[in-house]
C-alpha cells in the first residue's frame, strides 16, 4: 500500500526522446532489444539470474520507470501479478500492455507460467512488440517489422537442434524439480516422469505429498530416468536433496534458468540449455550453470 501511494503521488513524467519499453522479464526485454535496436529504450526488471523471480519486490524506482513506459510486456499467469497493481497506481492511456498469456490465448488456469520456453512463444512477441513500437514510432515501422522477421529466423538453429534431439533421443525419460523447462523438455521430445503434483508443490513453495516425494526418488534411485533437470535460481533442502541423490547414483543434472543468464540473448540462452541437455544423455555431463555463451559448466 505504501508503494501504491507513493507512486500515485510523484510518478514521473514520459522522458523525451525514445519511447521506453519494459520487459518485466529479462527474456522479454531481450527480445524487445532485438527488435526496437536504436529506437526504443528498454529495461527490464526481472533481471537477476541469481534470485528467486517469485520472491521479487518492487521499489520506488521500478514504480517510476513503469510510470513512464510506452510499452509493458508481462508474462501473466501469476507470474509477474505485482505489476498490474504498479500500473494500476499509474494509470495512462498512452500505455500499451502485452500480456503474454493472453497474446498467447493460453487459458488463465494454465498452471505452468514458464511460457518461455516454449519454442512457439518468442516469434508471436517479437511480432507484437514491432507492431507496438510501429504505433509508437510510425517512421521506423518498416525497421521494427523487418527485425521481427529476423528474429524468428535467428531461432531456426535452436529449432534445427530440437528436431535432430528429437530424432536420435526422442523419448528419453527424464525427472525434474518443478516444471520451468518442460515446454523445451517436451519440445526435444522427452518424457517427464516427476509426478505433476511435486513439481507444482515445489514450484508454489508448498509441501509435497510425501508419497510424490518416494516416487521422485524412486525414479533416480533405481535408474528410470536418464537425467534430472532443476530450477538453479531456486533450490531448498528438498530439491537439494534430490541433486545429492542423482549425484550419488551417477545420474548427470542439467540446471535450468527462470531469468536470461548474463551475457545472454534468448536464442543463445535456449540453444545453450538444449546443449546442456544432449551433453547429459549423450556423454553423462552435468551442467549445474552456464558459463559465459558457448561455454557451459
């Protein structure tokens, strides 16, 4: 309540110049980097990949910044809801908001807000974000248009990379921590064995049902599965638990991101992991962080 106070009270005013565009998330503001090039400001606010996303607070100073955006791009879901109620203390018309689940038409009771990593996902924003900045900034509109082309195509090696996984190692069982990679998991053509109700229980903080916790075990513990993928930004004495005990069957792990890692552009990000993960069934190599891009550790 205080904050909503406060920025109804001292909002700052449109800064001239570049309109300003965030990206909630840094993935999106990425993507919006990509395609506004030198005509668009952008920040992003979820940008730390050292922090839990769900644990984010907003200040003051992202209540400004938002205040005087042209452009939002949220995720939804849950994921990001702190934000409608930034701008809602900060109402304008000049606005323009992009929600990613609804620009998606994904149902609002999708339980898996990770929409990211869903290949599908990153051509549809960049096509709505040039459209946005073209209402923004008319005499560039052929620009932005011509950068959301380019975009998707520079996806085509990540795509080219899931086809060829999907060929050679289509069906490999895997298990997972919480579900923040299972539309690339899915994607590579792989079977995710963790019992749904774990991973939505250790995604939402809430504690599992402990037989869902005896089958995670049991699919590490008896070799079912091939490889175990985990959130790296978010891990707890249960998650913990289940890396020793792969770690201890010689079962190789692969961490995953919630947020861009530095150093990082979306295309890169993906490929990296999707990299991270051929290396773990093809030669049993964990990859617990990615390391500067083309390198992973």
């Amino acid at each position: 309540m205080a904050l909503v106070l406060l920025i109804a009270g001292c909002s700052a005013p449109q800064e001239r110049g570049r309109p300003l565009a965030i990206g909630v998330e840094s993935q999106y503001a990425d993507v919006l980097s990509q395609i506004g090039g030198p005509y668009i400001r952008v920040r992003s606010i979820l940008s730390n990949p050292n922090t839990d996303p769900h644990a984010f607070e907003a200040n003051p100073t992202v209540a400004r910044e938002v205040s005087g955006a042209a452009l939002v791009v949220i995720n939804g879901l849950g994921y990001d809801a702190w934000i409608t109620r930034i701008m809602a203390a900060s109402p304008t018309a000049r606005r323009q908001v992009i929600d990613v689940r609804r620009l998606l038409g994904r149902p609002a009771d999708t339980v898996n807000p990770h929409l990211w990593y869903d290949p599908r996902t990153m051509p549809v924003v960049a096509a709505a974000a040039a459209r946005a900045f073209s209402a923004l900034d008319p005499a560039h509109a052929v620009y932005f248009a011509t950068q959301a082309q380019r975009f998707s195509a520079s996806l085509n090696t990540w795509r080219a990379a899931l086809e060829a996984f999907r060929a050679h190692h289509g069906g490999t069982a895997v298990a997972v921590t919480e579900p923040v990679a299972n539309a690339l998991l899915r994607a590579a053509g792989c079977r995710i064995l963790t019992p749904r109700a774990l991973q939505l229980a250790v995604m939402n903080g809430t504690d599992p049902a402990p037989q869902d916790v005896a089958a995670q075990r049991a699919l590490l513990r008896d070799h079912r599965v091939q490889v175990l993928v985990y959130n790296q930004q978010v891990t707890d004495p249960l998650t913990a638990s289940f890396l020793q005990l792969a770690r201890a069957e010689h079962i190789p792990v692969v961490g995953v991101y919630e947020t861009l890692p530095q150093g990082y552009h979306y295309q890169d990000w993906m490929l990296a992991e999707l990299q991270a993960l051929r290396a773990a069934v093809t030669r049993g190599v964990s990859t617990r962080r990615l390391g500067p891009p083309g390198h992973a550790r």
